[in-house]
C-alpha cells in the first residue's frame, strides 16, 4: 500500500462508498490498494474506478 495523505483517503472512501456492487465485492482496504503512485504530480495518486483512472491530488481533489 502507498503512503496517502489524509484528504486523499477520505477522497478514496467516498469513491468507494459511490461504487456500484462489483467494487464492493472488495473491501475498503482491498480498494484501497488498487491505488497507484504517479510520477512528477507532487504526491497525486491513481486509482482505476468503473474503466477509468481518477487521479486524486493530495488535498483530496478528485478528476479523470
């Protein structure tokens, strides 16, 4: 598991509280670590959620 920020895994816990029932055939911490570093994005991570990356910045901001 990668190291996140706070604001990043409040961000997670939203994404997978949204998710529909094939995420939630993994737990929350299984998820979690779905997520990937990023290189040259200051801290930002990626995580694939419903055929697409979200990138999530670590003041929790959340775009794809």
């Amino acid at each position: 598991m990668i190291l996140t920020t706070k604001a990043q895994r409040l961000a997670i816990k939203r994404i997978y509280m949204r998710g529909a029932d094939s995420t939630r055939a993994l737990t929350y911490r299984q998820f979690r670590a779905t997520a990937q570093p990023t290189f040259g994005c200051d801290g930002a991570i990626v995580l694939p959620w419903a055929g697409m990356w979200l990138c999530i910045e670590r003041d929790g901001y959340t775009h794809s």
